[in-house]
C-alpha cells in the first residue's frame, strides 16, 4: 500500500491496464475513457461507495506498459484512511484498481518525506512498574526526537503516583549543552510552573541543580509575584545548624554577591521627618549628616550634596553641653 498526503494532489501511476482478450497486452489509448466524468476513474474512500473522481478535469496521459499518469487533487485526498482508485471497462480492459493510505501532513512529512520531526500524542496511557522508564526519549543531532504541540489545554501532562513517585524526570550524559531548553514565542512564555506545593524542586548531587544564562538582551531570570502579600521569591532556612536562608560564596578572584547598588551612584533623595526610608535615602541622610551640616545654638541643619539646599534639621537637647538629638524637619 502506498502513502498520500492527505489534501495534497499528486500524480499517480496508475495501471497496468490490459487487454480482456488475452489478459496480456497492454491496452493503449484509454486516457479519455479514464477522465469521463460519468464512468471514469472512480475512488472509494475508507470503503465508501465509489464515486467519479474529482480531479477528472485534469488529463490522464499514457506512459507505457500500459501504465497511465493518473492526477488526484486535494478533494480526492481529502479523507484520512485508506482509498481505492478503481477503474473497469469490459470492453477494452480488465479491472484494474491501487489502494492508497491518506496521511496526516505531519506523519507522511516525517515518514515518507524526511521534512518533518513526528509530532506524537499520547492519551490517557497510564504505566506502572518499579524504576523503569514509560517513555524515553533519545537524540544525537540538534533535530528533537520528541514534539508535542497542541490547540488548548495540557500539551503534556506528568502524574507521578506513590509517596516517591516522579512526574517528570530528566538525565544528561555527555557534554551537551543543557538537557532541557525551553523556549517561548515572540507572545509567550517558554517555561509556566506553577505548585500547590514546590513549583520546583531542584537537588543535585555533583555540579549545579539550576544553571541560568541569559543572551546580550535578555534576564537569566524574572521573578513576578501575583496578587496581594506574594513574594516574588522567598528564602526559608533550614532548622538546625548554621542553616542559611541565601548562602553566596565568591568564586576564585570574585566577590559573594554582586549588585549594582554597590557600583553604581545612588539617585539622591531623602525620607521626611518620621517617614520610612529607602536604603538610598537613608545613606543619602548619614552621609551629610558626617559631612555637610551647620550648627547653629540647639539646632543642626544637614545639607544637600551642593553644600547649601536643607534637607534636614535637628534639635539638640542642648546648645551648651548636648546629649542627644531630635529631627524636627
């Protein structure tokens, strides 16, 4: 049985037609008869009644050996499953017919064409048995063996059962370079994860459980917290110990933790009297108090980095023999 593209038209060889009389010689001369409209060549679609086909409007030509060129369009492909082109005619040949498997585009694509990785959907399976592996997957070049696409709803959903089970388990050997990528479209997300529990949950035993890499112009990693009260990440320590919620520790010739506030100036600014303050506005509030202020009886005006605009005021207790202050403004 032969492949078609199903809604694809394709010229076929069809034959070989022979003479009634001897059941030997090839019958020439029979292309108009094949593209009458009425009692052409007819098709039967997964075992359908035949019917005159579609594409009678094309001509048929002779080849040889009593094999004619034969076109079916995209309606006489139309219909998944199997099809029969058939034509009979006691007068002048015998019955000569050739049965055809219409595929999806994707399927004769990847099976007959080579184009096209096979896109594969899995439905309500469900596999049991001790450590072994339901599906596995394997590639040594950069086309995926594996590739799931859908319309709406779950493209591929995990279920681990057991108190130990795992959804979702990925191994690496070799040198790849990395066992898992994602990525999303020019509107949407590579990667969505959300949990009632732990929406992931990485261990590792040799090497690094998450690596992120981020190219020229974009984040290695966006965190945004939904809703009232959320975090955008949180950190818990463990118990017992030296249990640290973030541990950083510098690699050889770097620091533990870099962040742009220690490189970069701070924008200036300062909180009002009794007003909560930003880190910034609160460095901003030290720094001028060691380094631009004018002390004037009980009163301490702090100044702003041009040495002359007020910021701040602060009155001692004191103007003699001071023991503490208080900001006023």
């Amino acid at each position: 049985m032969l492949y078609l593209k199903q809604s694809t038209a394709k010229v076929i060889n069809f034959g070989p037609f022979v003479s009634p009389a001897d059941g030997v010689t090839p019958a020439a001369g029979l292309a108009g008869a094949l593209d009458d409209g009425a009692t052409g060549v007819k098709l039967s679609k997964n075992g359908g009644a035949l019917t005159i086909r579609h594409a009678s409007v094309t001509a048929t030509t002779y080849d040889d050996y009593g094999n004619y060129l034969v076109t079916l369009d995209a309606t006489d492909t139309g219909a998944l499953g199997t099809l029969r082109v058939q034509f009979a005619d006691a007068a002048t040949n015998l019955p000569v017919w050739a049965d055809f498997m219409v595929l999806p585009a994707n399927v004769y694509d990847s099976l007959v064409a080579g184009s096209e990785p096979l896109l594969t959907r899995l439905a309500n399976s469900v596999a049991h048995g001790g450590n072994a592996a339901t599906l596995e997957l394997g590639a040594n070049s950069s086309t995926p063996p594996f590739l799931v696409m859908n319309e709406g709803g779950a493209a591929v959903r995990f279920l681990a059962h057991g108190s130990n089970g795992t959804g979702f388990e990925i191994l690496g050997e070799g040198s790849g370079s990395g066992m898992l990528i994602v990525s999303g479209g020019s509107g949407g997300d590579g990667l969505d994860i959300i949990g009632n529990g732990a929406g992931v949950y990485v261990e590792t035993q040799n090497g690094a459980a998450l690596t992120l890499q981020a190219d020229a112009s974009g984040h290695g990693l966006v965190i945004q917290a939904a809703g009232t009260s959320k975090h955008g990440v949180l950190v818990t320590g463990g118990t017992g110990g030296t249990s640290d919620g973030i541990k950083v520790v510098a690699g050889a010739g770097g620091v533990g933790f870099r962040q742009d506030v220690l490189t970069q100036a701070l924008a200036e600014s300062y909180s009002a009297d009794g007003a909560e303050a930003t880190a910034a506005q609160a460095l901003y509030l030290i720094m001028q108090r060691l380094t631009e202020f004018a002390i004037s009886g009980a009163t301490i005006t702090v100044n702003a980095l041009d040495g002359a605009t007020p910021v701040a005021a602060l009155t001692l207790d004191s103007a003699t023999a001071p023991t503490s202050s208080t900001r006023t403004a």
